[in-house]
C-alpha cells in the first residue's frame, strides 16, 4: 500500500515538501560582453537548469552549434564593428521566454604609438607633447597614459567616441618644463580596455632643460670679523641648466686668487686694498645673474704689527740687536797687553 502511495505522488510530481516552493529555472550565458579579433571565430557557451534545451538567435554566421543536457554552445564569426547582440534563448512550460545576452565587439591592436616631444624645453615655458595610437579599435575602450619614467602624469580616455573601426587618434598634452624634468623619459602607454587588458608603449624620449642660472649666493668664510693680515674666501654659488660659469669684478688693486672653477675668491693676507664690492655673474648660454658683497676690512690699532708673525719678529729683535752688536764690539776691541 506504501509503494502504491510512493508511485502515484511521483506521477502527480509532488515530492516537493509541503511549504517550500519549485526552484526556478536558471539559464545564463557564460559571458555578458566578448572581445574579439576582427574576423574570428569565437565559441559561446550557455548553461539552463529547465528541461527545454536553449537556441541561440543571432545575426552573425553560426557554426558547431551544440548541446548537452546542462549547456548549449554556438561559434559564431565576428566579421563587422558593430556591436552584436546574442540571446541564449529559452522556452519553458510557463509560457514565457527566458533569455540571456551577450555582447559580442570587434577589436584591433594599435599598429603603432609614437610620441613626439622636443628633446630640449626651456625651463618655465609650456611645451606641447603628443601621443599618437594607430589604427586601434573600439577607440571608445582606448585610454592613453604619459609617462615621465614610471609615473603617470597625464590620462586621456575616449568613452564619448562611438565611431566604427580602425581609427587613429592623438592625445595632446602640455607640460610646464622645470628643472626637475632635467634627463627624465617621457613615453606613451596606449592600453586597449576589453575583458583583458592590451597595452602597447612608444619608445621613449630623454629630454634636456635649459634655461638662465639663479641668482647666486654669496658666503664669506670665515664669517666673522676680518681684519688686516686674516686670510678668507669668498664663494659664490648658482644653480643653471646648463651650469653656469662664474665671472668677479673685485676693487681695483686687489691681489686675490681663484679656484680652479672660478666660483671662489681666495685672498691670503688681508688688507685695505681689499676693502670694497666683490660682484659675482654667474652665466651660461641662455642668460646671465649677478650679486654682490661688500667686504671691509678693520684695520689693526698703530703700532701693531700687520701680519701674524708680526707679533713674534720685534720680540726677537729686541733680544738678538742688542746681542749682536755686543758680539760685534767685543770681536773688534784690540787686546789690551801689559808692556814692561
């Protein structure tokens, strides 16, 4: 009697517990969007929980359409720009169509990416870079990076251009030159957006900034009072691209020395030829700076000796004359002999 209980509630179809309801039929396609290669084949999968087996409905060429008891599959061939849409299509006993899409798109790799940059700015003026990508598809999935080394500084993207095919497209970018930019490289990195990303790169450019040297800084050492006899050194120092080269104009008179590149005035015993302007330009082939310090030197009280073994000299004469001409009169001074 059990059995007979058992066989009919499996023919009415009610096994399932009181109180839960059917699960519902699932149908889904294994991707929502699908790059590829311009005039490819690409396979499509699709996979349904309900007892009708799927179709697809598309308006590229099929091929190899097949399925299983779980999954439908299509080739289909992408021979056109266009975006297409695929449905893996499905009627079930409800009486209504179950459908899921896919989005199937063309693509093209860039041919090429150049950069184009002028190997030589000049600090502080704008200067105009441009990358180019060629013939590259869906433009609108394009984004274009400049890079100085490995840092991006700049990134176009190209979501609002919905044209069709291969397409050639420049990025345009202006960069404010300084100092730091001094033989950095500056590239392109074109990266195509799909379900994996493309990426292709220019090759790279070393650019060289010029421009006039800073105002230069002037430093004494020591800087501490000088005085008459004291030795000290005058630097001047400027920053350029190129380096600049240094030029003085020191008072008339002035015995004073240089370093070997001209940034350092060397006087080696003070004295009041040295006082006055010391000016300092700094140059190179794009300008020129000046500067200018002026140097005083405090004479020594009279009577004091002018340099530093001055103070040792009189000392020693004071004690060595007086002895030498002692020597001098006892050496010439006859001998005096008792006569008988």
């Amino acid at each position: 009697m059990q059995c007979v209980y058992l066989a009919v509630v499996a023919a009415l179809g009610v096994l399932v517990p009181a109180g839960q309801a059917e699960e519902p039929c699932e149908l889904r396609a294994h991707n929502s969007e699908v790059f590829v290669p311009m005039g490819e084949w690409v396979l499509l999968n699709c996979t349904f929980t309900c007892p009708n087996v799927p179709h697809w409905e598309a308006r590229l060429k099929k091929q190899n359409d097949q399925s299983g008891p779980t999954w439908t599959s299509v080739e289909v061939l992408v021979d056109d720009w266009e975006k297409s849409e695929l449905y893996c299509s499905q009627s079930v006993d409800d009486g209504r169509d179950r459908e899921s899409k896919v989005v199937v798109m063309a693509y093209a790799l860039p041919s090429n990416v150049t950069i184009d940059l002028d190997e030589q700015m000049e600090e502080g003026k704008a200067h105009s870079l441009t990358c180019t990508v060629y013939e590259v598809a869906p433009v609108e999935n394009l984004q274009i990076q400049l890079l100085r080394a490995d840092t991006v500084i700049h990134n176009s993207l190209f979501t609002d251009n919905r044209k069709r095919g291969k397409q050639t497209v420049s990025a345009k970018y202006d960069i404010i030159a300084s100092r730091t930019d001094n033989l950095q490289n500056f590239s392109c990195l074109a990266t195509l957006v799909t379900t994996r990303n493309f990426t292709a790169s220019s090759s790279h450019v070393t650019v060289t900034i010029y421009g006039q040297p800073d105002v230069p800084v002037i430093t004494i050492s020591p800087q501490s009072d000088i005085q008459e006899g004291d030795s000290f050194n005058i630097t001047c120092l400027s920053d350029g691209s190129p380096s600049p080269t240094y030029h003085w104009t020191v008072p008339p008179g002035a015995d004073v020395t240089y370093t070997q590149d001209h940034s350092t005035v060397l006087v080696t015993m003070a004295g009041q030829i040295h006082n006055g302007t010391y000016t300092c330009e700094a140059r190179n082939a794009h300008g020129r700076v000046t500067a200018s310090q002026n140097v005083q030197i405090i004479p020594l009280p009279k009577g004091l000796p002018r340099s530093r073994l001055g103070g040792i000299l009189p000392a020693v004469g004071v004690f060595f004359v007086p002895l030498l001409i002692y020597r001098k009169i006892h050496i010439q001074s006859p001998t005096s002999v008792d006569s008988e």
